[in-house]
C-alpha cells in the first residue's frame, strides 16, 4: 500500500523519522507498507515537493548543512503543500506534523492538523501543541472526516502511553497521574547532583536536540505543563490548555536545594501531576523531594516515568530509561504503521 507523507516541520525529529523509515523498511516491507515522502515544508529553509516521490534522506542531509532542494511553493508553504497532499489519489494521505512547540495557542501546527484532516490526511505528530489545547476539537473533526490524529511522540517520546491505554486498557477509568516528564530537566537535576553547573547540563540537552528550540520552555516548566494538558485533555475529559496548569521550573539557584536532598538520602525531581478532585480536575508542574525508592525517585539523565492511577487496575508504572530523538522518531513510525494497517482493514473504528 503506498502511503503518501507530507512532512511539515523538518528539524532534529522529522530527519530522524525519514532515516527511520530506511532503516526500518523491512518491518514495512512485512507488512506490505510503501511510503513515499512527497512534500516537506520548513518554516526559514524552504519546501519542497513531488508527487512521484522525493529522496527525504537527501533533502534530510540538505536542511542539516541549511539548504533545501528546491524553491520555497509558496508565501504559506505549509497549507499549500496540505492542499496538494489533499489532490494527490494515493491510497493512504497522511500529514507528519513536526513543527515547533508553540505553548501558547499551540499554532501553527493546530491549523495544520486541522486543514490536513479537511483535506482528507490522516495526521501523526510529535507536536503537543495541538493535544494541549485542542484535543476534543480535533479528535471530533478527525471522526467526522473518518481520519486518525496520533501523536504518541507528544508525551515520552517512543514510549507508548497513549495507545497503551487506548489499546489495552478498554473501559478503565484514569483517575489522575504524577510523571517526570521532561528529560531536559531530569538531566539538568541529576548533573546537579553530581556538582555540574546548571548551564554546562542545558547546553549539553541542547548539542543533542533534547532540549526545545526555546530551552525557556523545558526550564521554566512548560513543556511538563503542555504534556500535562494533552494527559489530561486525552484521559481524563478535562478542556484545558498548558496556562491552566500551576507550574514551576528549575534554575541555577536550586543547586542548594539538590544538594540538601541527597544530603537526606532524597532527590529533587521536576513532577507534572493530575488528579480528580471534588472541585474538579487539579493540574500542577512542580518540584518536589522523592524518596529513591519512589518509581519518580529514581529516575536519571533524560530517563522518564509515569504513575497512572486507575479505578481497575490500580496505579500502572512506565518508565523510559533512555530518551533520545529516535525514540521520538520511532513513536510517529508506530503512528504510521497504525494509520497505514487500519486502512488496510478497511475497518474505520472511530476516535478510539
Ligand atoms: N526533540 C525531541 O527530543 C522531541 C521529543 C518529543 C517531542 N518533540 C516535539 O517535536 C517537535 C519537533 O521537535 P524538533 O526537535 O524536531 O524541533 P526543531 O529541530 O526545532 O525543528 C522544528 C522544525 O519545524 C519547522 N517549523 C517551525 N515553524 C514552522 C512553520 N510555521 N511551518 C513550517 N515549518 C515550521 C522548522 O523549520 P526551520 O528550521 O526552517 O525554522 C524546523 O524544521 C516539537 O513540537 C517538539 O516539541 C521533540
């Protein structure tokens, strides 16, 4: 089946997902999976596409040496190319979101979700922008265009989280999660311990594409509040946006707090929390002191956990003890094969 990709957004995730699809090509192959990168749109390094197929590897190679192949289509590159995907007869049409994380109103990548699921794409995405602010919106126009929105690359990276409880947890309730959700900080928190400067750990999260193009985000608590959002947004019903979250970051200045807490034989940790209340559903980023012995505790480096607690199944446990860009890469993969194998059933099932 030849699935057509628009990338949008082609920067550390989007070049490691195309190199994916090479390497991975016979768990495709498998599964009778052809897909064809037609277009890709950046927002400083140009567009490009063709219908026949473009050499993404190549044009990846390109961008990280800052050219593109090819002029720029258009003043607004990104929904002319949607439009185009939208032309094309393939059989599976399928929009890859990338573009950066924008906290406040999660634009532009929710007009892209929006305009590809009009046009008749599917979307996968690794941009939590979109979940945070408008999940509900979005998931009613995917069903009733009868596409998919996924973005399980939105909350630790390839780690599954979102299809581990739509897939196999049927008719579970989530009654809140606690998680240590963004790897920057927990970097940042560990090298602390061991006496690093605050700077030297970001700058590090930075060389390797870790860290969001504005790091402000990850330190100041951003990025957790916008995870904690789309959590909450897709688990628990909540309608919020990142803003509705109580948030608190990490700087220089918590080096005395770190210190005094493995003094103690304890760890400081950066945790995003929701919880159903009789007042309603509670959101908070904070930091907060763990015992090691706690699933949070003791996390190190850019390794990640999440605690979620349900009404059947109790408190379910997932860690991520390796981050990195090909996990967030691998995640919009398994977005992919998803999309490409339930149109292939020929069996819409909905917004599960
Ligand atoms: N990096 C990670 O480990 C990680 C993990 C999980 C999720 N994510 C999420 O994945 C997304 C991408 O992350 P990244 O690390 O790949 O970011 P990045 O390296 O900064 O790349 C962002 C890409 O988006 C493009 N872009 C920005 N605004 C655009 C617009 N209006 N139209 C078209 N293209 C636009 C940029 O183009 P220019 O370069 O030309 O400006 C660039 O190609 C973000 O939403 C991030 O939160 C990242």
């Amino acid at each position: 089946m030849r699935v057509a990709l628009l990338l949008i957004g082609f920067g550390h995730v989007g070049r490691r997902f195309v190199h994916l699809l090479e390497e991975l090509r016979p768990a495709l192959d498998a599964r009778g999976i052809e897909p064809v990168v037609v277009g890709i749109a950046t927002r400083r390094h140009g567009s490009v596409f063709d219908e026949a197929g473009l050499d993404a590897a190549q044009v990846a190679r390109q961008v990280a040496s800052g050219e593109m192949a090819g002029p720029s289509s258009s003043e607004q590159p990104a929904h002319a190319l949607i439009a185009q995907l939208g032309s094309l007869s393939a059989e599976v049409r399928v929009l890859v979101e990338t573009t950066t994380l924008d906290v406040r109103f999660g634009e532009p990548a929710t007009s892209h979700v929006r305009a590809a699921l009009a046009a008749g794409a599917h979307v996968i995405s690794a941009n939590k922008g979109p979940v945070a602010h408008a999940y509900h919106a979005l998931a009613s126009e995917a069903a009733a265009a009868k596409r998919r929105f996924l973005f399980e690359g939105a909350v630790m990276d390839g780690i599954p989280i979102f299809n581990l409880v739509r897939e196999t947890m049927p008719g579970v309730r989530v009654l809140g999660f606690r998680g240590v959700i963004n790897s920057t900080t927990n970097h940042i928190l560990t090298a602390m311990e061991h006496g690093e400067a605050f700077d030297a750990a970001l700058a590090r999260m930075q060389a390797e594409g870790i860290a969001e193009a504005d790091p402000s985000l990850d330190i100041d608590g951003w990025d957790a509040a916008a995870k904690v959002s789309a959590l909450a947004n897709v688990w628990m019903d909540a309608r919020m946006t990142p803003q509705d979250v109580r948030r608190e970051g990490i700087c220089a200045g918590d080096a005395a707090r770190v210190a005094a807490a493995v003094a103690q034989g304890r760890r400081m940790k950066l945790v995003g929390r929701a919880a159903r209340t009789a007042g309603g559903i509670v959101t908070s980023v904070g930091l907060e002191t763990l015992e090691v012995s706690d699933p949070l505790g003791g996390l190190d480096g850019q390794a990640n956990a999440l605690e979620i607690d349900t009404d059947i199944l109790g408190r379910v446990v997932i860690t991520q003890r390796d981050g990195g860009l090909e996990k967030t890469a691998y995640a919009l993969f398994a977005d992919l094969v998803e999309v490409a194998e339930m149109t292939s059933e020929v069996v819409f099932r909905g917004d599960r």
